[in-house]
C-alpha cells in the first residue's frame, strides 16, 4: 500500500472523529436545553464546548494531512483521547444522575 493511501485513509477518520464530535456536541446540548437549563445542565454544557473545540481540532488534523504534513500527531491524539474520555464520564453521570432518562 503507498504511503499516500495510508495518509488519506487517516486524514478521512479525522474528518469522521470531527463529524461525530459535532453530533455529541448537538445532543449534550439538546440535553441541557430540553433538561430547563437547570444548575446540572452546567456539566453537559460543558462537554458539548470540549466536543466542539476536539471538532476543530480533529478537521485541522484533517488539514494537515492533506497537505502533506504527518508530523505532530500525537498531541492530538491525546487531546482527543482525553476530550472522549471526560466527555464519556460526563455521559455515564447524566445517564445515572438525570430522572429524566
């Protein structure tokens, strides 16, 4: 397999990762809207900003493939890691925490 291919394959699960982010982003919102923006809706705020600042992140990461730079990466992948993780643990409160549900 070329190099080219493997970059491109990875570039695209960037812009897939920033897809989902938004859509994680759009429910922890519609959450917090749909919850009467209570003190609680803080947390789901929150991670829907972290969602949308690990969006960006991911479509520069996206950028930067295109254009032929592979170095750096693994500040992002770490971001990301733990933009999902505490995002994940936020969800698994909501989840355990809201009568709503």
């Amino acid at each position: 397999m070329s190099e080219g291919l493997a970059a491109e394959r990875t570039a695209l699960a960037w812009r897939r990762t920033a897809i989902s982010a938004m859509a994680i982003a759009a429910l922890l919102l519609d959450h917090a809207a749909t919850s009467g923006w209570r003190p609680a809706a803080i947390a789901p705020i929150g991670a829907a900003i972290a969602m949308a600042a690990l969006a960006g992140l991911c479509f520069s990461r996206n950028r930067t493939l295109h254009e032929g730079r592979f170095g750096h990466g693994r500040g992002a992948i770490a971001a990301t890691t733990v933009a999902v993780l505490a995002v994940g643990v936020v969800g698994v409160v909501i989840a355990l925490t809201d009568p709503l549900l």
